[in-house]
C-alpha cells in the first residue's frame, strides 16, 4: 500500500506550530480498522491514546515497539529523521496513524499503550532497553512480544539538538527497525513537548503601561485657611496694580476716539436746511434758467 501524501505531509510538517505540543507516529504492517484516520494535524492526549488503543487492540502484530523520545518536535523529525520518515512511509505498511502536533504527551503515554496490548494481546514483555536483536530471542510460545525503549530528554539548542535528534534517529534504525525485516510489526513513536525554545525563537511578550490609580478627594466643609506669619498685610493697592501701562494707554486711546465722535456728530446735527431746498421748481423762472 503507498503512502497517501496527506500523512508524508503530515510527518514532515516543517514547524512546530504550538510549544506545547509533539509529534505521535504510529505504523504497522498489517492494517488497522476503517474508522482511523491515517494522519491528523492537532490532537490532544486522550484522542491519540483511544485512537492508538483501538489499532493497537486488534493483536495482529507479532512484535510491537514502543519508543519514547521526549523533547522531540515534528520540525527535528522532518529535519534530522531521515531513518523514521523512511520507515514511516515504507510501502510495506497497511496501517498508519500520524499526528503533527499532540497536546499534552507525557512519558508515559508509551507505557499507557503498552499496558493495552499486553492485556488485550496477552503478550510477553522483552527486558528493559532491550534491542530488537535481544528482545527477539525472549518470545515465548509465539506470543506478541513488547519492546520498549525510552531515549534521554536533552535541553540542547541549535546545532548541538540537531546531532541530539540524528544520534536518536540513527540509534532507531541501527538497533530496531533493521532487525524487522521480515515479521509482522507495529511501532509507536512517542515523544513529549520540548522545554527548550529554538536559538532563533523570539517569544513576543507584551508590555501595558499600567496608569496609576488616584482617588478624587472631595471637600465637603468650607473653611477659612489659617493664618500664617507669612500672610502679606499690605494695603490693596499697594499689593495689586491696578492701572497698568497698558491699561492706562487703551483708556486715553479711548477718550480721544469719543471726543472725535462727538464733534462729528455735533457738527452733523448743526446743519440747518430747509424742506424747500430739495424740491424742484417748475414755476417760470425754472423755466428761464432752462433756457
């Protein structure tokens, strides 16, 4: 069966979109039931664990791997995973399920898993950080056998991360998945959310000037200030100038403005013209000036 290139997408998802969040892979070589999707993009922790139970509930693997890498995210995978992204999209496989980003993965989501098969599978748990090659010459009368590992959390950065994440991919491939050829298997590849942020991440923080807080006080009672020694006992108009220059200046403006006025009018109210004066003659002396 080929990979649908929704779930290569899904695995190779560029950036973490949240800080909280992981990747959770799960594949197998024989097929899962109709109802599991084969890849989502954001899933929380019991969502992935009901899903994950169901596969893993049908018991129709011969070996089942749970691996545990905490403080991986889906960028390290699609950057510095070349062996899982491989395997993940092997054309062998029936059965995938792949979230990009996983809300809320702890360490022992792993170990939550494992519990299912070995109760619903009956199957047999190989010893502790055994390899596959170990793990394989523990079966037991042909039961399902459990092989879980779990790799160290590293809080590196930058380039020191990226070798971090090539060591876990290369030590996966070297002393699991190569010993696979061959059997029925399903692998569950489990990680946590990283607690350190990328030397290039800015988290953006913002600041709010917070104003300050005054209660208006408000005086009920009228009251007279009490006297001081510094109380100036000046007269009036020894305190306050009253007759400014400017003052004085506007106000003798003022005065010969008003005297002008009046003469004006004084010698517009003496014109003395008679009513006659204004009318027109029509007698025979007008007559006469005409001519």
């Amino acid at each position: 069966m080929r990979p649908s290139i929704i779930t290569l997408a899904a695995l190779a998802a560029g950036v973490s979109a949240f800080k909280d969040t992981s990747p959770f892979v799960l594949f197998s070589t024989s097929p899962f039931h109709t109802g599991l999707e084969k890849s989502a993009p954001l899933r929380t922790n019991d969502e992935v664990i009901t899903a994950a139970s169901t596969a893993l509930s049908l018991c129709n693997t011969e070996v089942y791997l749970f691996v545990n890498a905490p403080g991986i995210t889906s960028s390290d995978l699609s950057s510095h995973a070349p062996h899982l992204r491989r395997a993940a999209s092997d054309r062998k496989l029936y059965g995938r399920y792949i979230v990009t980003e996983a809300l809320g993965l702890t360490a022992s989501t792993a170990d939550n898993l494992a519990e299912v098969v070995r109760k619903e599978c009956r199957a047999s748990t190989a010893d502790e950080s055994s390899t596959m090659a170990q793990a394989l010459t523990q079966t037991q009368g042909g039961k399902p056998i459990i092989v879980s590992w779990n790799y160290e959390s590293s809080t590196a950065a930058g380039e020191s991360r990226d070798a971090m994440v090539a060591n876990t991919d290369a030590h996966f491939y070297n002393n699991f998945m190569r010993d696979l050829e061959g059997l029925k298997y399903t692998v569950v590849f489990s990680t946590t959310p990283s607690d350190t942020l990328a030397a290039d991440e800015i988290t953006y923080e913002p600041t709010f000037d917070v104003g300050v807080h005054m209660d208006l006080k408000r005086a009920l009672l009228t009251r007279a200030p009490a006297p001081t020694a510094s109380n100036d006992t000046r007269p009036l108009f020894e305190k306050y100038q009253y007759f400014t220059p400017g003052l004085f200046m506007g106000i003798l403006v003022s005065l010969l403005l008003l005297s002008i006025l009046s003469v004006g009018i004084s010698a517009i109210s003496s014109l003395e013209v008679s009513y006659g004066a204004f009318e027109k003659e029509m007698g025979p002396a007008a007559q006469k000036k005409a001519q």
